[in-house]
C-alpha cells in the first residue's frame, strides 16, 4: 500500500498514514529500554578499550562522556519523530515525511549500510573471541551457530526476544558490578601503582581536542543501537512518547555504565602505550584486578553479549527497516512479508541471517574495515535525522517551538558533524561508495517505473 500521509496527524495508530496494523503490539516501556541496553551493550567498551584508550591518550572517560553527550542530542531528535511518526523504518521514516521521499530512500540507504553490518561486525568479534578460548572449534562453526540462534528466536516473535534480553541484560550487569567491585579494590590497594585521579576524564598536559574526537569517533561504535528502539514503534503500546523516553533513557543509563567502568580501568593501567595488544587491552586490566578467572570472565561475557544478546536486537532493527521500505514498494515486495503465525517480519529476518554469512566471510580478516563502515552509515543517518527535525517542524508544521526543533538539532547536527569528518578516510571512500550505488538504484526505481511516487515530495 502506498503511504498517505497528512503531516498533522500525529496520534499512535498506523492507519493514519496509510499503513496496516500487521505487527503485534506487546512491548512496553521497559521492555524497549532493556531493548536499547542489550543493543548497546553494557560492557560494550570491554571489547574496544584499547583503541580508544590510545586514541584519547589515555582520556578514555572523556571520549565516551563526549560521545554520550552527542548521542543525547541525536536521541532527542529521534524522541522528536518518534512521537510525530510511531510507525517502523526509523531514520528512513523520518526523513522521508520529515523532508521528502528522495532525502527518506538516501537515509534509509545510509542506515542499512550501520544496521545492515552491524550483525555481521558482532558474530565476527564473537566467535574470534570464542576461538581463543576454543581453538579446536573453527571460527565457522561459531558463526553459523549464533546466526541460527538469533534467526530462530527473532522470527519466532519481538516477545520472546525481550524475554531473552531481560535475562541477558541482567547477566551483563552482574558481570560489570563484578569487575567494577574487583577494579575498585584494586585501584585502593594501589596494584599496578594506581590511584585516584581525574586524567581519565581530563589531563591537562596530553589533552588535543582533534585527538579526543577521533576516539570518539571510534567510541561511538559503543552507543550505536539506542536508535534501533524507534524501529519497533508498531510494535510498542503505551502511547506515542514511550519510544522517544526509552530512547533518552536507555542512551543516559549506558552512556553513565561506559563511563564507570573505563575510568576504573584506565586507573589499574594508567599507560596505555604499554599494552601488548590494544585487541585485549581490557582483559589484560581485568586479570591484573582480580587475576585470571575475571580475564576469562569478561572475555566470555563480551562473546556472549555480542554474538548473541546484541546481534539478536541488531538483527532484529534491520529487519524491521527492510520490512518497512519493502511496504512502501523501495525494496522487492517479499522483505514485507508476516509470519502468518508470529507476526515478525520474517522475510526480512532471514535475509539478514543470508547477508550476515556472506558478510562475516569476506570481511573475516578485516574488522576493522567493517566496523568502519557501521560508524560511517550511524553517523550519516543520525545527520539526516536533525535536519528531518528541523525541516519537519519548522518548515512544515510552521513550530514556534524553536529551543526543541531548531537548537537542539542544529546542536546534534555540528557535534554528529565533528564526529564524522573525525572518520578514518577508508571508512568515508567505502560510505561513498555505498552512497553511490544507492543514487544509481534510486534512479533505477524511477526510470523503471517501479516508484513514481520519487518524483514527488511525499504528502504532495
């Protein structure tokens, strides 16, 4: 069905734009926020310390705090359209009524590149983990074994997935509260020489404010996932704001854990040009705070949190954003199928099993290309989305609320913008590319025939 669209209509039924309510309704507030956490990983910087450690010169709390701050903007952007558009497709969604169908096809583009990957870069850092702790199981076998997991759980309902995230979410912390409290006594009987101080956050004499943002911009990796909320807003009940609060909140309650843990691990190995491998540099930290059983510990927490608990909401996200471009006729029609009996989109669900195979193949011994690229399509999107704001309500809905519709995205726009000019200038040569392509296939859709509907601004 093609959308119809009346820009002032804002309540919470998908009728109002043109759509049918073909997914279940079940998820409340804290499900959605528990969703966000397990997307973002709790411990999420155990597996990326050491990089951006080195890329902060040791100002590790700070690129995060940096980071979450960015992110708080860009939340409140997608708080913002949530409440204007509960519909599924986030970014994509958003920009394409928020601006136009042109701007929507070109963001929802860019967000396939970041979500489309991101269950590949996990299953690949997962299993590369496990294989150290299991060097007789290839890494293959372990691919194929998260991949399996999460299809079958994701297709069989978003109920069952936020039953699975409740428990996983709630492990991940026991294992954080576990290394923070061995990581404090550590920093108290002053192991490895360390002490209290403030040069995680800030230090005078090494701070360069390029050099922090390009840790950033590699810390953000960390965060990506709060966004991935507003794809199941037609699948949540509670009202229109619901997705826009758990948003805010999940971004606020990570963004302190990250903060936590890498001042305390920044305090037990205060020289980070001192590590073996910057891969492993937190499990190094770990075994010297309480030795060897908390090593292994976080090294099979971090396998498990993003083999499973974080790739299962990513694959999740994805599928809900192909399933939404497939309904408006911008992908092959069959992504927008429902399982007739656990109303998932699962069409959409097992291509992204297909795609993540493939993907974790080639790129097997390259992930640092790939996780590249997830940052460059996040952050190309997140800068679709502040302009959708501003051109939605300003322009459109003629708001005069300009502290919430103007100052907060332009504010979101400039920092998402330092972050992205921050990028390495692969990951900016392969997001063009992919840019590139999506234009080529855009143009094919209209000379084609196939959607007319890209000549014209939505809503006219």
């Amino acid at each position: 069905m093609e959308p119809s669209v009346d820009n002032n209509k804002t309540n919470s039924t998908v009728e109002n734009f043109g759509y049918k309510q073909e997914l279940k309704r079940s998820l409340t507030f804290w499900d959605l926020l528990i969703y966000g956490l397990v997307f973002m990983v709790p411990i999420a910087p155990f597996g990326i310390y050491g990089h951006v450690a080195a890329g902060s010169n040791g100002m590790v709390a700070l690129a995060y705090l940096i980071g979450m701050v960015g992110m708080i903007f860009t939340a409140l952007s997608y708080a913002r359209m949530s409440e204007a558009f509960p519909i599924a497709g986030s970014v994509y969604s958003y920009a394409q009524r928020g601006i136009n169908e042109h701007v929507g096809f070109f963001a929802g583009w860019v967000i396939l590149l970041d979500y489309i990957l991101i269950p590949s870069l996990l299953y690949l850092v997962s299993a590369a983990a496990l294989a150290n702790i299991v060097p007789e199981v290839p890494i293959f076998v372990w691919l194929l074994l998260f991949i399996g997991i999460n299809t079958v759980i994701n297709v069989r309902g978003i109920e069952f997935t936020a039953k699975a995230n409740k428990i996983i979410v709630v492990l991940e912390l026991i294992v954080l509260a576990i290394f923070i409290t061995a990581a404090t006594i550590a920093v108290v009987q002053g192991v490895n020489g360390a002490e209290f101080t403030f040069k995680p956050l800030y230090d005078r004499d090494a701070f360069d404010l390029n050099v922090v943002m390009g840790a950033v911009s590699i810390a953000v990796l960390s965060f990506l996932g709060f966004d991935a909320i507003s794809t199941l807003a037609e699948e949540t009940k509670g009202g229109k704001k619901v997705v826009g609060r758990a948003v805010i909140f999940s971004l606020l309650v990570v963004g302190l854990l990250f903060i936590i843990q890498t001042w305390v691990a920044a305090l037990i190995w205060p020289d980070y040009t001192t590590f073996e491998n910057a891969d492993v540099a937190f499990y190094q930290i770990a075994e010297m705070a309480g030795g060897p059983w908390l090593k292994w510990m976080t090294i099979l927490a971090t396998a498990l949190a993003w083999g499973i608990a974080d790739a299962l909401v990513a694959q999740a996200a994805i599928s809900r954003i192909l399933y939404s471009m497939a309904r408006d006729k911008k992908l092959p029609g069959i992504l927008s199928k429902v399982h007739p009996k656990f109303k998932t989109p699962y069409a959409s669900t097992i291509l992204v099993a297909i795609i993540s195979l493939i993907v974790t193949t080639i790129f097997a011994s390259t992930i640092n290309s790939l996780a590249s690229l997830v940052n460059f399509g996040a952050l190309t999107a997140f800068l679709f989305l502040h302009l959708s704001v501003i051109n939605y309500f300003i322009r459109k809905q003629k708001s005069k609320d300009f502290f919430n519709h103007l100052l907060m995205p332009i504010i979101g726009f400039v920092i998402i913008g330092y972050v992205w000019f921050s990028l390495d200038p692969t990951s900016k040569q392969l997001g063009f590319i992919w840019m590139a392509i999506g234009l080529a296939y855009m143009v094919y859709l209209k000379i084609a025939k196939k959607d007319s509907s890209l000549g014209d601004d939505l809503g006219h």
